[in-house]
C-alpha cells in the first residue's frame, strides 16, 4: 500500500482499538469513509480487503462492513453470590505500594479481614516488526536477582490513557514508536490479595526516534524472533506475568492462522 493507504488502514484501526467503534457495530458506507479520509474508493476497498483478511472488519450484507463480534459458547453462572464488602482500614500506603485490611463476609461464612496490596495501573506492549520479532528488553530484576527478557511498559500516570502509557513506555524504554497498538486484555496478576490492573497491547510496526530516555528502566534492547520464545520460556529467560500473557497471545494467534493484532 502506498503511504495514503497506509494512513488510511491505520486510522480505521485506530478508530477499532479505541472504541470509537465496538464489537458488532458497522462502519460507515464506503462513501462516507472516502469522504472523510480522503481517498479513492478503489484505495479504500484495498485498505478494507486488508482488514478483513487479517480478521479486523468482516463484510456484512452488500459493501457493508462491520467490527467482528466476540462471542463465546460458555455460559455465565447466575447462582452465586459475591462476598460483602463492609469496609477497609489502611495499614500501610506510600506513593508505591498500599496495604489494607478489608472486612469480607463470603457467602454462610463468618465475616474476617483479609489483606490487599494495592499496586499501579501497569500498561505493558508487544511490538512486532515484519520479520516476526517482538521488540524486548534483557534486564536485571533485584527481587528474582536474575536477568531475563522482558516486554517494555510500566506505570499509567494519573490521568493518562493506558494506551497512551504503553506507547510512551516502549518508546522511552527502547527508542522505538510503536505505529498503533491494539488493547488484547486487562487482567490482575495475583487476583486473591494483589489489586494492580495490567493492560496488555500488541501492535505490528514501529520506528526507531532515538535512544532510551528512561535510564533506570532500559535494559539491552533487541529484536527477538517469535521462533525463540517457546524455548526462551522453556529456560525460565522470559520475566513477568505480561511478558508472557502478551507472547502467549501472540503465539496462538499465529498458531490459529490469525494476526495476534486482529480482534479476538
């Protein structure tokens, strides 16, 4: 595609990623988008074939095109109650880190307090390139007291995006701007005691813009093939709950034929 088209494929992913349009809904008619993008209609049907081969769009009716829905078959359980929240005392609680005692009553068992640390919002990245290598870092972590790769990303400033945070975190982390990214997930890596959000995003393309600002959190920065991560996670070298949902994502998306950056 040439550099209108590719812009062109980048808005509209950008407008799915965002959420500017959900699962379900349908873009506007072929029309309209050419008028708002300013391109060609042949162009345009270029740019929407290239997002329907790699499962972003999919046509729906006649030159009608809509975001995939995401359905599943498991049913949710409706005979469960949740636990009772009846308040929380702070024990501890500085700039890092928040420790609590929280009053819990689960269900027909007698009320006590359990402990819950609480973390940052986390936002963390896999940055692909066209050869099928994911941007990483090798780095010393003193808690493991280990090195290990890891993927770029770090804490989501109060009041910021956490896409914005993930693109800001690869760059100062690498010296690499990722073009887009995608959001895959938000999960809790220690659901039982530990309440820190971690955000995680993939994206294809990236330019390097210089070299790592971030001192204290940038390590050997390098271009791992896809083909090392089942041995790199096979001898322990892989670091970090996200670094492994987000190559594990990536590696069955590409085991099911389908781009890891493509709606699930």
């Amino acid at each position: 595609m040439g550099p209108k088209s590719e812009r062109v494929y980048l808005t509209i992913r950008e407008w799915i990623e965002t959420g500017k349009y959900q699962p379900g809904s349908r873009l506007p008619s072929e029309r309209t988008l050419s008028d708002e993008l300013s391109i060609g209609r042949t162009a345009l049907r270029q740019v929407l074939a290239k997002l329907i081969a790699e499962g972003t769009l999919e046509v729906h009716g006649r030159s009608s095109y809509r975001v995939p829905e995401r359905s599943v078959s498991t049913e949710t359980p409706t005979d469960m109650e949740p636990w009772q929240i009846h308040g929380e005392r702070t024990l501890y609680d500085n700039r890092w880190v928040k420790l609590g005692l929280v009053d819990v009553e689960p269900p027909g068992v007698e009320r006590f307090e359990h402990h819950v640390v609480r973390l940052h919002h986390v936002a963390i990245a896999a940055v692909l390139d066209d050869q099928d290598r994911v941007l990483m870092l090798w780095r010393y972590r003193f808690v493991p007291d280990s090195f290990g790769w890891e993927l770029p990303g770090g804490i989501v400033d109060e009041g910021e995006e956490p896409a914005q945070a993930a693109l800001r975190e690869v760059e100062e982390e690498t010296g690499w701007r990722p073009d887009a990214l995608e959001h895959v997930v938000t999960y809790q890596p220690m659901v039982g005691m530990v309440d820190s959000p971690h955000e995680i995003y993939v994206g294809r393309g990236a330019r390097h813009v210089g070299e790592p600002t971030d001192l204290e959190e940038a390590g050997h920065v390098a271009w791992v093939p896809l083909g090392d991560i089942p041995g790199l996670m096979a001898r322990g070298d892989l670091m970090g709950s996200g670094t492994l949902i987000a190559l594990l994502h990536v590696l069955a998306s590409r085991a099911a034929g389908k781009s890891p950056t493509a709606a699930a």
